[in-house]
C-alpha cells in the first residue's frame, strides 16, 4: 500500500490542468481561477486622501500642539477641495482628497471647533492619517497572478482598480455515480438490508463547494456489465469521473476489474484509515482519456479521502497554482489513543473550550455523526500513539472544504 504523501504526490503528478478559458464578469467569478495575469490599470489610491474624519492642515502650522485656525473649507468624500493657505484647516472626511498644500490630518476628537475656527490640540507629523497614492496597488503591476483561484478578497482587489471582466480557466466537468444495490434514495421506503445513498448528497455538495459542472449518474447496479457501461458513457464529456463505493475485493466489488477493462488503474490502496480502498486510474475515449477517482464506499472513507485527495487534485485539474495541500496547526490533544493503528489515522476531533482536542468517542467508517460533530481531523502518523497533552496535527474542516 502506498503512503498518504506516495498517493498524493502520484495523483498530483499526473494531473493534466483544463487549458480552455472564457471571459467571465468579475460579479460571476467568484470560485474561478484565472486563465492570466491580471495588471492593475490604476493607481490605488488614486490620489493622496484620508483616513478618517478630521482636519487637513499645514503641520508647521501645528508644531506648538495647540494652535488655533481658521476652517476655510469643507471636503467630503467624492470632491476636490482648494489649495489650504498658511493658517487655515479643511473639514475633510475619510475618503476625501488632500487639498494641496495640506500635508497632515488630524482626527476631530484632537480638535475642538468654534464657529469658523478649529483648535488644533495635537502636533502633527508631516504625512499623519494620509494613504498616499498608490501605496496598496501602483498602475502596471500584476496585482492577481494566472493560476490564482478567486475569493471574495480577489475579486474585490480586481473591481478595485477597475476590472469588471476577468479571464477565467473554464469549469471542470465531473461525473459521479454510485454502486450498490443495497443503495436507495431518502424518500423510498428501506427494504430490507438497504440503505440511504448518504455519500451522493455528500459529494453532490462538495463538488458544488469546488464550482464543478458535474452529472450525477445515480446508483448503477453491481454487475461489471453495468459499471463497464456507465464509465464509457461518463469518459465521453467529463475530465473526471468519481465514484462510490465498489472499489474493495468482494466478489460484488466491480470497479477495480471495469476500469482495467475500460483503461488503466494507476493506484489502488492506500494506507490510511479510513479510507484504504481508493482507487485512481484513467479511462480511454474516442480522443484521450478521463481520470478516474473511486472512493469507498463507507460514508466517513469517502468523506475523508474526498477531502484529502480528490480535493487537492480538483485544484490542480482546476488550473489554480497556489498551494492545495491542507495546513495542519499545532494543538493539544486532550485524549490519548494508547494503541496506534498501523496506517496514517484521521480521527475526528472538536476543539474544546480550553483550546485542545477531544475525540469523538466512536471512530467507524459509518458513523457519519463524527463529521457533524467535529471540527476536523487530526493527521496520526502511522504507529504513533498519543498521549494526553501531546501535541497533534489539526487539519480543521473549514480549510477543506473550499
């Protein structure tokens, strides 16, 4: 069996990034990854202006801390005030331009205004509550590189020096179904020995999380005539294919026999727990080929390998360059796991109110209330123990699932 880091590097290794792109509004681009290097077309800011509500003044003007000066003018945000004569101040609100000849601002709870004069009770330093032109983006730089896969934050930065349309990498196109015939749909009533298809709704949201365009095939029956099928048909349109279920050596397990029939498998196994059974291949079409993703079928096994493996593999299908392993964080384990399995462990975890980690009591492949439950997962090296107050990796969810 291969390590966690021997399975991530092979997958990683053989992804083929999408290369088409479209223009997209930067309104719709959240999720998306650029296709190239996007230049700032203006200085940001535009203009020296400032920080806050206050004063505009000459601070020589200012040098004895209290100094008393006529209020000559009044500069809201969005106008252009008059140059500030010697002696005089300029109400200004946060936004506004500096009028010239102001080289300080000073915050109106330092001032006390009379009339038409302001006291100024505060010295100034020359360029005091002013964001000088250009000081967050210079017009010309690269202020968003090609590769970069957009968030609130990148989006923003882009409308702020104008963009309204980005160039984006195009959608990856997944299909998904699902083997078993013990499976059925919430809704159906349970037959005997059935079960609730959990893992579709499960990978139907984290492929929605990741902004895939994907097909969800359904349940497929266990037979390799059916599975053989359903892979030719879901190679034709999409760049990967994930699967649930059918990846283990049981006589009803099909997957591994149809996508050496329909391709080639490139991985099978893995060392970790949960989740050993996942496969990684590709298989052939008219022109190329599809990857191939299969997952067990236990709901916490495919959960857990979703989120380690097939997640940092969609980032690099996706195009995005950034890094798309998971950060691990330092903390406490307020547990101890006295006997260590063998294979590199995910347990799941909640952080306690004093900042360690408790354990969720029941770590099963099926107990999918450990998901809801924790926070994330702690990363076990295989055959490590741990102790209560060791110190442990903590992957939290909230890291990868975006």
């Amino acid at each position: 069996m291969l390590s966690v880091r021997e399975a991530l590097t092979q997958l990683l290794d053989a992804v083929r990034p999408v290369t088409a792109s479209e223009v997209v509004p930067t309104l719709e681009a959240n999720g998306r990854v650029l296709a190239e290097d996007q230049l700032a077309t203006i200085d940001v800011p535009s203009a020296d202006n400032t920080q806050m509500d206050g004063y505009a003044v000459r601070a020589a003007d200012c040098e004895s801390g209290s100094a008393t000066l006529r209020v000559a003018q009044r500069i809201p945000a969005g106008q252009v005030g008059e140059p500030l004569e010697p002696g005089t101040a300029a109400r200004i609100f946060t936004g506004a331009l500096i009028p010239p000849g102001a080289d300080a601002v000073v915050m109106q709870e330092q001032c006390e205004a009379v009339g038409d004069s302001v006291t100024v009770r505060h010295a100034p330093r020359s360029g005091e509550w002013i964001r000088r032109q250009g000081e967050d983006v210079a017009a010309g730089s690269v202020i968003l590189p090609a590769g970069t896969r957009l968030r609130s934050q990148e989006l923003g930065l882009a409308a702020s020096v104008g963009l309204a349309q980005l160039p984006v990498l195009r959608r990856v196109r997944v299909a998904v179904f699902f083997t078993g015939d013990e499976l059925a749909m919430p809704g159906e009533a349970l037959k005997p020995g059935a079960i609730y298809n959990s893992n579709r709704f499960t990978l139907r949201g984290l492929l929605e999380n990741f902004g895939c365009e994907f097909t969800d095939y359904g349940i497929v029956p266990d037979s390799l005539d059916a599975t053989q099928e359903m892979l030719r048909k879901a190679a034709q349109e999409h760049d990967l294919i994930i699967t649930s279920g059918g990846v283990s050596v049981g006589e009803e397990d099909h997957i591994k026999p149809a996508v050496e029939a329909e391709g080639r498998l490139n991985m099978w196994q893995i060392a970790v727990k949960p989740g050993k059974p996942l496969a990684f291949g590709e298989i052939n079409r008219e022109e190329g080929s599809a990857f191939f993703i299969g997952l067990p079928g236990n709901p916490v096994s495919s959960f857990i390998t979703f989120l380690l493996f097939v997640r940092p593999f969609l980032l690099r299908l996706q195009g995005a360059t950034g890094p798309v392993e998971p950060r691990g964080y330092a903390l406490r384990a307020d547990f101890s796991l006295p006997k260590a399995d063998r294979r590199n462990e995910f347990l799941r975890v909640r952080v306690n109110a004093a900042g360690g980690l408790d354990l969720f009591p029941n770590q099963g492949s099926g107990v999918l209330t450990s998901t809801v439950w924790g926070d994330g997962l702690v990363d076990n090296p295989p055959g490590q123990p741990i102790a209560e107050g060791d110190l442990v990796r903590f992957i939290p969810f909230a890291e990868l699932q975006h």
